[in-house]
C-alpha cells in the first residue's frame, strides 16, 4: 500500500501505495490520494477533470463523506487508526496536542492500517509526502523516527511546504532547496516510482488575496489532477489497474471567505468538515452514486477488509465501505449519524498583530479576524437519515454555547435554532453526543437519533447514569 503527499500552504496530497507481496495470492493493491484542506462546496472538484472521469466515472463518488475533526493532524490520525479523535488523542496540530508525539508513537502506530497491512497481511507499503504536521521535529524523535509499517517512507519534516523543506528518507535526512527542477516536492515525489505533479506556484496578500487564492487552489488542483492521470496509466501498463483499488478524498475541507472568515479551516461548519470521496476498484460499478453517511475513520477499516483481515480484531471506530463499494449492502444496517471534534488551539499571550484582543486567539490576520483560540473546542453529531439533515453542536465554553442547524431548509447554515426547535430533539441529540464522545470500536456504531432501532432513555442523562466526558482537558 502507498501514500503520497505534495506539500503546500493550501494543499498537500498524501500518497499511499499497498502491494501484497505474494502475487499468485490476487489480492488487491490499494492506493490512497489524499490532498490537504481541499473544499468541496465552494467547487474544489471542478478542475480535477481527470480525477472525475478515471475515478468517479469509473468508480463510486461518496456524496456525503465527512473528517472526525476538521485539522490536518486530528483527521489525518484518525485516517491511520479509524478511530474518533477522543479515541486516538490527536486534538491539533501541536505536540501538546498531541500531534506526532512519543505518545502518539508508542500507543497509536503499533496499530495503523500500514502496520495491520505489513505485519498481518503481507502487504508492501510505501509512503510519501505529508505525514502528521510534527513529525520529524526533534521532540518527535527527529527524521530517523519511520514509524511502524512502512516499507518505504519519503515523508516531510513537519508542516506542508513546495520548497526549502526537508524530508525523511527511510530515515535518513535528505534536504532540499527553491530550483523549481530538482526541489519542487510534488515533482520530486512523482520521481518515486508512481507518483508525478505538475508546477502550481501559490501566493497570499489581502481582499484579492481571497480570489488570488481560490484561484491559486484550482490552479493547485490541476497538478493534482496530473498525478492521478499519471498513476492510472502507470497501473493499465504494468497491467495492475484491474487489480488496484484507488481512493481519491481529502483531510479536510476549507474555507475562503464564508462567514466573513479569512482562509482556514477548524470550523464545525460543512465547508470545514465535508469532504470528497471517490473510489474505483474490482467489482466497483462504473458511475455510481452512494448518500450514505461516511467518514475518514471508515478508511482504515475498509483497506482491512479488502486485504481480507478480519476488522473485529480491532477496535477501530470506523466501518468498511467495501459493502457500498462491491454493491453488497443491501443487508448492511448502515449509520445515520457521526462525531465531529476539535479541540482549539490557542495562546497564553496575546497576538502581536491584535494584541487588544487579549490571550487565546490564534492564527489572526492583519485585520484581526481570527481563525482559531482556545475556546474554540467543540463537538458535534451531524446526522442525514430520510427525515433529517441536522447538525447538533456543543462548546465546551463557560457558555456550554450550543449550535443546532437544519440543513434541509437552510443549507449554508446561517440560522442557529437551538433556540426554537423542539426540546425533545435537543435533548435526544444531546444525549446522543454524549454517547458518542464516550464511544469505542463498535459502540460508535450504534443507531442515531433518527434511526427506527434508537432508544432514548432520559434517565441516562443525570447522575445516577453514566456521565457525560469532559470534551477535552484544557491546558493553556
């Protein structure tokens, strides 16, 4: 299994690549595409043509797929493991939180995907671009740190970069430079074995800096388009392609502009959380369409079941797609809701840039509109059943401020109505929430709020039930 990862501030595409080494066995190759912070409602699919017409056209296109947490390195965690950010403890992109530490190392990675993959299977992997936002760094055990799994690791030292980055070559370190021919790292990383992107230079600067970079963003996506083009006539010639499933989807999403809101992510908003999924693969119908409910954590167990390992040895929050993939779901009781979690990132000291806006905000820009502080955690249920389209969403504030939106009548989301819907629901969906956040393996499967097999019991909600978690231990 490989991934790959072509870094910038805008997108970072993570390519994973599995083989089983053994081919009179048959087994499935599998690849993972993975872009960074690319956004499907403001059109982020549109320039990828070639991405629609070899993976979507010949695949399965998810219309309703969503990340655990909007933030690379909380998604891209729960990408490795299938389990919810509470689970595997990636909250942001700090090592405080969490993000490429020793922890993270000794309890989480033993247990990754590759490492099932590699360990059990006999699968050969191979990894290149963007791994975890700290990894490389000297408290996260420096460039000789190749996490388990991994057969061929070509991973960058820390956050997305196209130019004077480093990165870990099977451990070893290997710098490079700004000549756009010899150190442009989706370029270079087109130069192992599968994997080619074209030149997409990007820039920022201020109200044209909204449109200078959602242009720069498609002009991006172009390169992206590029590569897969180039992975899937790479398959056809060494007449692999049939036997090849590929997954073509994205970490996060993003936004430039909604809600008056520079250019981030971190939002519990559809813009941040929705993403694009796309597959094709053996027994994959051409073309098709699915609305089911799925996510990031449904990833890892899906290359799982594929590869034939028998995924309740885990205890991954996830459930395999393969069912909607090979069109075997018709006695698969799928899920009507899921969690989504973020923990905010902000600082003991105020911003230089805004400092009359005191300590916890981060990521402000000259303007001082600020895309992230330390009160910004906060979790979600976000539901699609027949007879809702709901999102359900508690801060974990001294306001306990709580966000409800109807997204059948109101899909840009701009009216909160926790203040008028139904008591009965708020209270199903906060109940709902708190079973979620305390979920594990299967019991983050069970029936949501409006699935027909849901039981409420009231009386869970109070002491003499079991407790609602604390959303996240704050420390500042």
């Amino acid at each position: 299994m490989a991934l790959l990862a072509a870094s910038s501030c805008v997108f970072a595409v993570l390519f994973f690549f599995a083989a089983v080494e053994q081919v009179s066995s048959k087994k499935p190759n599998i690849i993972l595409i993975l872009t960074d912070d690319q956004d499907v409602l403001l059109g982020g699919m549109t320039p990828l043509k070639k991405t629609r017409k070899l993976i979507g056209d010949l695949g399965i296109t998810f219309k309703n797929a969503y990340v655990a947490s909007p933030l690379c390195c909380p998604s891209r965690a729960s990408i490795l493991t299938g389990k919810y950010p509470h689970n595997h403890r990636v909250f942001n992109n700090s090592l405080e939180g969490n993000c490429s530490s020793k922890a993270w190392q000794k309890t989480q990675e033993p247990s990754t995907f590759s490492a099932i993959l590699q360990h059990h299977c006999r699968y050969q992997t191979f990894f290149a671009g963007k791994y975890l936002n700290e990894y490389g760094s000297e408290a996260a055990g420096s460039v000789e740190h190749v996490p388990p799994g991994w057969d061929y690791w070509y991973a960058l030292v820390k956050n997305s970069k196209y130019y004077n980055y480093t990165l870990s070559v099977n451990g070893k370190q290997q710098y490079h430079g700004q000549n756009y021919s010899h150190d442009y790292l989706t370029d270079l990383l087109d130069k192992h074995w599968l994997i080619r992107q074209a030149k997409t230079p990007m820039t920022n600067s201020s109200m044209n800096f909204l449109d200078n970079a959602f242009r720069k963003r498609w002009q991006t996506l172009l390169s992206v388009d590029d590569l897969v083009e180039k992975v899937v006539k790479k398959l056809d010639a060494i007449k692999e392609l049939e036997n090849t499933y590929i997954f073509f989807t994205s970490d996060n999403g993003y936004h430039t502009g909604q809600f008056s809101l520079p250019i981030d992510k971190r939002q519990l908003y559809e813009f941040d959380i929705k993403v694009p999924l796309l597959v094709r693969g053996p027994g994959i119908k051409s073309a098709g369409s699915n609305q089911m409910l799925v996510a990031n954590i449904d990833l890892a167990p899906t290359f799982l079941d594929i590869a034939g390992y028998d995924t309740n040895k885990t205890r991954m929050d996830g459930m395999s797609l393969l069912p909607l993939l090979n069109g075997k779901a018709k006695n698969v009781t799928w899920r009507t809701d899921l969690l989504i979690e973020y923990q905010g990132e902000g600082r003991n000291k105020s911003d230089p840039t805004c400092p009359s806006l005191g300590p916890g905000v981060t990521n402000c820009f000259p303007d001082c509109v600020c895309e992230d502080a330390y009160n910004n955690t906060y979790a979600c249920v976000r539901t699609i059943a027949n007879s809702a389209d709901l999102q359900y969403c508690e801060f974990d504030d001294s306001e306990v401020f709580v966000e409800v939106y109807n997204l059948t009548s109101d899909p840009h989301q701009i009216t909160n109505i926790a203040k008028s819907i139904d008591q009965e629901v708020l209270e199903k969906m906060n109940h709902r929430l708190m079973m979620l956040q305390s979920c594990s393996g299967s019991t983050c499967q069970t029936p949501g709020v409006y699935d027909p097999r849901y039981r409420f019991d009231p009386q869970l909600m109070f002491h003499h039930g079991p407790a609602a978690p604390k959303l996240f231990h704050k420390t500042l």
